[in-house]
C-alpha cells in the first residue's frame, strides 16, 4: 500500500520547486548486512545529492548487532537528517530496530505499530538466564548502548534500558507518551506534512512542502542478497546443491541434477558470505552428507547413515550464528529437511541389502537381449555400461558404439556383456 502513496506524492509535486528532495528507504524484514549496505549507501546518496530529509520506513522483528551498529552510527554521522517512520499498521520496530528508531533525528510511528524488546538473545536463540557472566555483559552492553543513543536525541533513557533489560515494549500512543517517539502519523501524507516546518534541536528547520519524493531501490544485487541473508533458505539450497552434485556425480552424463545442484550451491554459498557461520557445523553437515551416501554404496546395515543423521542434525542446528530467534534457522525446516533426506536414503539402503539377499540369475540368459548404451564403448578399449532391462552392465563391443545407441546382447563373460550395435 504504502508503494503507492509514494507514487501519488511524486505526482502530485510541482517540478518548479527542486531545491531539495526526501529521499525513502524502505527496510522490511531482518537487519542484515545488506539492508546495512542499502541503508548506508542511501545516506551517502542523500549527502551526494544535499537531500532536505532521508526518511526510513522500518518494519523489522529485529537483526544482527554488527549490521544494526553500523546503520545507528551512519544514521548519527549523517550530513541529512534521517527520520525513521515505523509503518504501516501492523509493522514494529522490534529488537534491532527500536535502536535504529532511537537513532533517528526523528523517530514517528503510525497507529498500531509497536516498539521495544530489545532483550539480546544467546547463540541458541534463548533468552540469557540470571547469573551468567557472559548473558549479563551482553545486557549492560546492549543497555549501555541504547540509552547513550536515547540520550543523544532527547528521548526517554529510563524506558530505551527498560526495553533492553526488561523486553518493554510500547504501542504508537505509548511511545508517544512515554518520549520515545516525536510523533504518531496515521500515513505518509500526514507524516510529511507534519514534518514541515519542523525544527532539530540543533537549529535545522526542514521544509518538506512541494518537495520531490525519490524512492531509493535496491540493486539487483541488494535484491537477490535479501532473499539470500534467510538462513531457512539457505539451508535448504545447501542441502539441495549437495545431493543434486551428488546424484549427478554418480549417473552418467550431464543432466537436471548437475544444473539444479549446481545453481542451488553457487546461491547457497552466496547467502553464506552475508550470513555469519560456523565453520564446525558447516564441516559436521558435509560429513554427515558423505557418511550418508557411503552408506547408500557400501551397505553396512545402517550404521553409517545413523551416524550421517546425528552428523547432519548436529551441524544444521550449529551452521548459523544468528541470535535472534526471530530471523534464525527454524527447527522445522531442519526437521522437515533432515527427515527427507534421511527416508530417501534408508529407502536406497533398504533396496541396497535386499539386492544383495537377492538369488543371483543365470547370465546366460542375456543373450539376445536388447539395451541401450550409456557411454561410449571403443573396440579393444575400456570397457563401456549399458543398460539392459533397468539394469547397468559393463559391456564390450567388437566395433565402436555411441552413448544411446541401441545394442543387443550377443554374449557374455563372466559379469561383462558383449553387445553389437543395432543397425
């Protein structure tokens, strides 16, 4: 919705009053090294460009302390004034976004939107318990950081450390009240006329009337590295990228395993440079994928893919260290990924033990079957596969077949077949 009042205010501004502009930001979702990118380089635009006001429209449930520090600080260096509207209704500022909030030269919600739990979270996505040295450090810093920030901008101290130390949180009205906020804005034409006029306390008075509004999009790059910074999705191309090298790995030729499997991985990959990890679960999911696919091969009644599972459970719940519970890795998609992958292979395994129960059948009975090459097979050269009846059997050829030529079965010896190409 708000898209498009961003499209009515640029229409409906005169183009004869371009002494400035009000550039808009647009942050939704988790605070990640790229919306840190996006945030920063629409700053350095708005400088660039000596823009009258930056405005950031927030809805986050929270993010990654090094990305939101780095937006607070660009937020307090910033040449322009940058206010911060949380909206639309229904949108908050949650966690890492109530110290972006704080931050702003002007701070405004738009009625039932929120503000507050900023309580920091451990590694595991829990809250820190009473007692622990490391959760209380994490608190008094967080605590310490925030009311320097509110004390910077005038606003209400006591409550910033109460929503750090406490988890507070506050409607639109509460904030207001409270001194958290400079005011409550029912949409962006009412929260950009009652900005005009306005007066910083450092004496800037903004003037927002017959101003242009320009939208600051995301990059192609920006875009694709926001769907990127997801660790539920990230965690599934893995997945995927792995399995489908794997399975292209050990069936001939080039084919949709090689292509999805490799795209998925190249992504995965990508959103493992934006998301901080651990190297041990990301080691512990890789060996867990070869202890599985051992088994699949070298059947050992299991064993193997037992321990793959363990291996794989342990390093997906490892992978990631994201704190916030919010924006982590979800333990229903690691349920949900784990789980498929463990039924598939205990399915090729179980189908492995059987073949080897299996009565072997007379192999005289192959002559005069017809199958169809995989490989090329070369005369007095290395020995080819063909496949006969959904079996693969190693073949050998007095004269050269090609990779899908037709054969048919003229002898055998021993395990190896001696084919001859259908003319």
């Amino acid at each position: 919705m708000h898209r498009f009042w961003f499209a009515a205010l640029t229409l409906l501004i005169g183009l004869d009053s371009l002494a400035g502009e009000i550039l808009f930001l647009e942050v939704e979702g988790s605070i990640n090294p790229v919306v840190q990118e996006y945030v920063l380089r629409g700053l350095r635009l708005a400088a660039r460009e000596e823009a009258e006001l930056v405005v950031i429209i927030l809805d986050t449930p929270g993010g990654l302390d090094s990305a939101t520090k780095e937006i607070v600080e660009g937020i307090i260096a910033s040449e322009v004034p940058v206010a911060v509207y949380v909206y639309p209704a229904g949108a908050r500022a949650a966690s890492a976004g109530t110290f972006i909030l704080l931050a702003a030269d002007i701070a405004a919600m738009a009625p039932g939107t929120s503000v507050g739990a900023a309580h920091p979270v451990s590694l595991t996505g829990e809250t820190p318990g009473e007692g622990d040295p490391m959760a209380e450090k994490l608190v008094n810093d967080a605590a310490s950081r925030i009311r320097a920030i509110a004390e910077l901008r005038g606003r209400n101290a006591d409550w910033a450390e109460k929503a750090v130390r406490e988890s507070a949180t506050a409607t639109a009205t509460e904030a207001l009240d409270l001194g958290v906020i400079d005011l409550v804005a029912t949409d962006l034409n009412e929260f950009l006329a009652a900005l005009n006029d306005w007066v910083l306390p450092d004496g800037r008075a903004l003037h927002t009337t017959g101003l242009p509004v320009v939208h600051v999009r995301k990059t192609f790059r920006e875009w694709l590295l926001s769907y990127l910074a997801d660790p539920n999705l990230v965690y599934i191309l893995l997945l995927l990228g792995l399995y489908g090298l794997i399975y292209e790995f050990f069936s001939p030729g080039v084919g949709i395993g090689f292509v999805v499997g490799g795209i998925s991985l190249i992504l995965a990959l990508m959103g493992l440079q934006i998301l901080p990890i651990n190297l041990a679960g990301l080691g512990l999911i890789l060996f867990g994928v070869l202890l599985m696919v051992l088994d699949a091969f070298t059947p050992t009644n299991g064993i193997l893919t037992t321990g793959g599972v363990i291996s794989l459970v342990l390093g997906s719940f490892s992978l990631f260290d994201v704190q916030h519970p919010a924006i982590g890795l979800s333990r229903w998609t690691v349920i949900a990924a784990v789980g498929t992958v463990t039924a598939f292979f205990v399915f090729v395994v179980s189908k492995g033990l059987l073949a080897q129960k299996r009565r072997p059948q007379p192999l005289t009975t192959m002559v005069g079957l017809t199958g169809v090459a995989r490989t090329d097979i070369v005369p007095g050269g290395k020995e080819g596969w063909v496949l006969v009846r959904g079996e693969y059997w190693r073949a050998r050829a007095q004269e050269a077949v090609r990779a899908g030529d037709e054969v048919e079965v003229v002898g055998q010896e021993g395990r190896v077949l001696l084919v001859r190409r259908l003319r």
